[in-house]
C-alpha cells in the first residue's frame, strides 16, 4: 500500500522456424522480386498506398472530416487492413500499430496503455472512444481493457492522437485520444466466419452476417468467443489470470432518400477473468446507441447522438491488513446525449459547436477491504464546445476553440486551445498548437476507503478537497510525403503538469500511534518532453515498411513544502525510448508474411514509494497468411519469439506475471 489499488481481477516451444521467415524477409523479397505477386481482389480494395493514406479523411481532430496531411495534430492511422495484417486477436494487440502509443500488457488480461507518459494500470489521461460512446470508468477515469472488444473484421479504422484534445472532447482527453470507428453496415454484407486456436489463445471463433431490411437500410449482426490461457507467474508457475469473453451485437444504418441518414447500434458482453490475487471477476454489460444526422448543404449538417451503457462488475477483493477477504460489485449506468452542428460561411472560417449531457448512477456494495463511499452516487456532466478554424490566407489556418464542462466535484472547467496550419506544399505541412486540458477527479480520488470503516483503522481514503489535475501542453509537428515512396511525421511535445495526484499521511493515530488514514492531494507537478517520430516507405509494389522511434524525458517532482509518500513514482512508469520496425510484404501464390519487431526501454515502477525497475526488452511479431481463393483465408501467427517469457508491466510482488510467447492459427472464410 499507499499505491493505487492493484485491479489484478503451456508456452514454451521451439520459435525457430517462425523467426527465421522474418530474419530472412530480404531472402523472399529477392525471390518474389523476380515474379509477378498475386493479391486478391479483396486485398487490393482494402490496401491503400501511402500518397492516398495522407488525404484519408479523419475526424478527431477537428471533429469534422479532414485530410491526414492537414490535420494539426499528432495523429497516426490504422486501418483495418493494418490490422488484419498484423494478426491481432484483440484491441490492445491492434492498438501496438500505433508507435506513439506505450502498450504494456501485464497479465493474461490487463494493460497499461498510454501515450506521452503516465502509464498505470489505472491510467486516467487518454479517453478513448468506439462509434462515439465513451468507454471509461468513473471509478478511476480509466478504460477496463478486458471489456472492450469487437469483431476486429468490421473496424473500419483506429485513430490515435497523441497529444490533448479537451478543447472537442472534454475531460480526461489529457495526454490523447483514441477513436476506433466501426464499419457501416452496408460495407459488412454476406456471411463472414473466422475460428482458431493456439498455445495462449486456446480457442476463438466468430461470425458476422450483414444483409438489407429495405433498399436503403443495412444491418449486421455479429457474434464472438475467445478462452485464453493464463500467463507465467515472474516466481514460476502458471499464473492464474486465464480469461474468457462473449460478446455479441448489431448495427442498422439507414441512409433514405433526402437529407438523413440513422444509425442503431448495440453489443452485449460476459467476461470472466481469473485474479492473480485470488478467485474470479465476472463482468458482464451492454449499450445501445443511436445517431441521426442531416446534411443541409456541403458547407452545413448537424448529428445528434444519444447512448445507454450499463456495466456491472464483480471483483473479489483479497484480505487487506485488518480487513476480510470479500467481494465488490459496481453496477453503472450511464445516458448520454451529444448535439453537434458544423457551418462553413465561405470564406470566414469552419465553425462548429455542440452541447453534450452525461448522467451517471453509479451503485456500489462494498468489500471489507475495498469500498466507496457514497456507496450510491448520481452525477451530472454538462457541456458545450465551439471551435473557429479562420484561413489567414491560402495555405495558412489558425484554429480556436475551447469546452466548457461542468462536474459535481469541481464545477466548471475551461479547456481551450489555438493551433495553427502552414501548409509548405501539398505535400508538406507545418503545425503547433497550445491546449490546456484537465483530468477531472474519480470516485477513488474522492469517495475510496480501504479497508471500509468499521474494521479497526483506514489505511486509505480519498480525498474530499481533491481537485482536477491540469496539463498546459506546447506542440510543433511536421508531416510530409517525400516523393512517391515515403512519407514522414515528427511530433515534439512539450508538457507543464499542475495539481497532479499524490497520497499523504495524517497525523499519528491517537490509539495505534500510526499515520493513517493516507489520503489523495494534489502536491505533485512537472514537466515532460520528447518527440515522436514515424516513417513508412514503400520499397516496391508488394512491400511496406514503418519504422517508428519516440522519445520521452519526465521531470515530475513534489510542491515545496508538500509531500508524497509515493515520491512522485506512482503513475510515471513510462519507457524513456522506444523503437519499432514492421515489414509487410506480398509474397507469390497469395502469400502474405508480416512482421514487427519492437524494442521497449526500461521503466522504472513504483514499490511503496521505493523505485523498482522493468528492464528494456526487444521482442518480435510474425503473421504468415495464404488465400487460395478470395474467400478464404488462412493464417498463422507468432507473438513473442525471442523470449519464452518476457515482463512488460507490473508492481514487484507474488503476483507479478510475465508474457508468454504464443503461437496461433486461423481461419477466416467470406461469402
């Protein structure tokens, strides 16, 4: 303890032949140079070069639909034919294509994912989002990966961008924003089917049907399975943390003729997760979502969006000092309505604004060593945004635009921000910008106890004066296309953190004479700073490279005259360097052979105020696919090679598990 509680809810074999395809990726280059490569009609509709990945339209940076060369953001792509071609069995696998992100997986379910530092377990700085709904957690403001899941064969694209984004999308956008966005219904027709197992990966299986109720309405229902073995125990043995989830869902989109277009769609899911610590969680939820949108000309439209989620959440909890073992269980649910209308008056500028209104009702049957107090809990968020992008001339655009939320804990919060566009030519592109963003505060930063009162003494509590953390963030970046072959991206970052969260002792204890009950202050500030670099060159038709290398320098400290009993170690266990290169290359007879090695610095953890260290690593992924005809599919995939077992995250302790390296075969089949 004082760190954060812990949410902890037959490998090895021989990778010879695995990781001699990759190390000799040159040899088949060599001999697939000589003929002429096959690739279905299916894979050339998906694959984009890379002059057409620079004018792919995204949305989250402006909102709006813009060209990746001209948005001013650090923002990176990946595409769902990234993704197949990756092999990724789960979003966090297909979330490691992004080289601006840190992934760190640290059991056989759990993730620590963040970008431009603050990497945690219950990381709280990147909000991440699926078709517009909110994934997160008030308890800690974090993302339960285990809970999100889909079928990966209908994501259409995963938008990553480092860097915050409070001024469109609010709270908890601090460090950056993920948007993964589906496939509409009508790009998802026929039958699809995919199934496989493996070392880890025991079993998997889904399916996809897609038809039309009506000329102009689409639908897809879908369905998912995966059983996932534990991973290895850093003290040996098999880790207890095996994993299974089903996950099944809908979507319909309607596109009359006229002006509108709808969208209805939903997913339910089960997952229940082996805890390292002891027993079983049990998750289990689902959300309905709903989007009407009308276009009034090319330069005016308007889109409203409301969505329910419900989450329930089953936790064992493990004996704490003076407390039982026991059981929480948090039920949420969660209404959220956004209204957002977008004009461009010529000339003048592109103007968009939106109103937004979040209810929580968030019910809590506390533990003995874990509780939350008030154990029920309704919250109210609103919101509105406005954001002016103005042409100062042909090639030169200024952006301002800030959100205004207002929370139960700390009112109102102001998030603007100013970014500005130069365009060298048009195929170069020059931007900065200066944002503020905050984080607002959590159930666990104000309402935890642990253990419950009631049993002998508080180790930990929250803190009732707790405020939002702020950042004030300076960035340059530059974007290019360099000839026809190569394009590069360099984003620097310079970061001024306030208010950031730390944990404090109270005076002794009358009785026991002990400084408890620590609780969460705001005496931590800093600064960081780094770039990101990524370059993807085409050698020939047929074969792709990314190489990616970011950079990250931290200089976190506590206030003078304040304290932290975690000496600002507990939410900084970031990677000073990291480096990936990945190949993607078209081989003869329909063959496919990808891989992607990756080289992680080391990160030194927090142990109760004491810093512990997770040595650097390199590690190595390899996809080797065959499509003998444009319906079928088969695939066999590696991950881990160069280590039987391998730490990439966790707290020093009996539960610390490593990852295992794992082999995988599938089979996917289109009609």
């Amino acid at each position: 303890m004082p760190s954060l509680p812990e949410r902890k809810f037959s490998a090895g074999y021989p990778a010879a032949f695995m990781l001699g395809l990759a190390l000799n990726l040159s040899v088949f280059a060599g001999a697939a140079g000589a003929q002429t490569s096959t690739v279905s009609p299916l894979s050339a509709l998906k694959r984009l070069s890379l002059e057409e990945l620079l004018v792919l339209e995204v949305t989250s940076v402006s909102k709006r639909p813009e060209k990746l060369l001209e948005a001013a953001a650090a923002i990176q792509v990946i595409t769902g034919e990234d993704i197949r071609r990756s092999g990724a069995s789960n979003l966090p696998d297909a979330l490691r294509l992004a080289n601006s992100l840190d992934v760190a997986q640290e059991g056989a379910h759990e993730w620590a994912i963040s970008t431009r530092g603050f990497s945690s377990d219950v990381g709280n700085k990147l909000l991440v989002l699926i078709d517009g709904r909110t994934v997160y957690t008030p308890l800690f403001s974090g993302v339960f990966w285990d809970r999100q899941d889909y079928l990966l064969e209908d994501l259409d694209r995963i938008e990553v961008i480092s860097g915050p984004g409070g001024a469109l999308w609010g709270a908890n956008a601090v460090n950056g924003v993920i948007n993964i966005t589906t496939k509409s219904a009508r790009d998802t027709q026929g039958l699809y089917l995919e199934a496989g197992a493996g070392t880890r990966l025991r079993g998997f299986g889904g399916v996809r049907y897609g038809g039309m109720l009506a000329p102009n309405v689409a639908y897809r229902i879908y369905g998912k399975f995966t059983d996932r073995d534990g991973e290895f125990l850093a003290s040996g043995g098999e880790a207890p943390d095996s994993w299974s989830m089903g996950q099944a869902g809908f979507r319909i989109d309607a596109e009359p003729p006229g002006q509108d277009s709808f969208t209805l769609q939903g997913d339910f899911y089960r997952n229940d997760a082996g805890i390292t610590t002891g027993g079983e969680a049990r998750t289990s939820g689902g959300n309905i979502l709903g989007r009407w949108s009308r276009t009034f000309t090319t330069e005016s439209d308007l889109t409203l969006q409301l969505y329910y989620d419900r989450t329930h959440l089953f936790l064992p909890t493990p004996a704490m000092f003076f407390a039982p073992p026991g059981h929480l269980r948090d039920d949420l649910d969660t209404y959220d309505l956004d209204f957002q209308h977008r004009l461009e008056p010529g000339r003048l500028g592109r103007f968009i604004w939106g109103l937004g209104y979040r209810f929580t009702h968030d019910v809590v049957e506390n533990a003995p060593a874990l509780a939350f107090f008030p154990p029920r809990l309704n919250q109210d968020l609103f919101s509105g945004f406005a954001q002016d992008e103005i042409s100062l001339r042909e090639n030169l655009t200024l952006t301002l635009g800030t959100k205004l939320e207002h929370n139960d804990y700390t009112g109102f919060e102001v998030e603007p921000s100013g970014r500005l566009q130069w365009n060298l030519t048009s195929r170069q592109a020059l931007w900065a910008a200066v944002s503020r963003a905050v984080r607002m505060p959590s159930r666990i930063d104000r309402d935890i106890s642990q253990p419950a009162p009631g049993y002998t003494i508080v180790i930990l509590r929250g803190g009732s004066a707790f405020v939002s953390e702020t950042l004030l963030a300076y960035e340059l970046g530059y974007r290019a296309q360099l000839g026809s072959r190569t394009t590069v991206s360099l984003s620097t970052f310079y970061n001024d953190y306030d208010d950031l969260r730390s944990t404090s002792i109270s005076p002794p204890d009358p009785v026991f004479n002990l400084p408890f009950p620590f609780f969460f202050e705001n005496n931590l500030e800093g600064e960081t700073y780094g770039f990101e670099f990524t370059l993807n060159h085409q050698i020939r038709d047929g074969w792709r490279l990314q190489l990616g290398y970011n950079l990250l320098r931290e200089d976190l400290r506590i206030k003078p005259g304040r304290m932290d009993f975690n000496n600002a170690l507990n939410e900084t266990s970031d990677p000073g360097r990291q480096f990936s290169l990945r190949s993607s290359l078209d081989l003869p007879g329909r063959v496919e052979l990808d891989a992607g090695f990756r080289w992680v610095d080391s990160r030194v953890i927090n142990n109760s105020g004491v810093a512990a260290l997770i040595p650097s690593y390199g590690d190595l992924d390899v996809r080797l696919g065959w499509r003998p005809t444009d319906r079928i599919e088969f695939s066999l995939v590696g991950r881990g090679l160069l280590h039987d077992h391998h730490l990439e995250y966790g707290r020093p302790g009996p539960a610390l598990t490593e990852i295992q390296q794992s082999l995988l075969g599938k089979l996917s089949w289109r009609y």
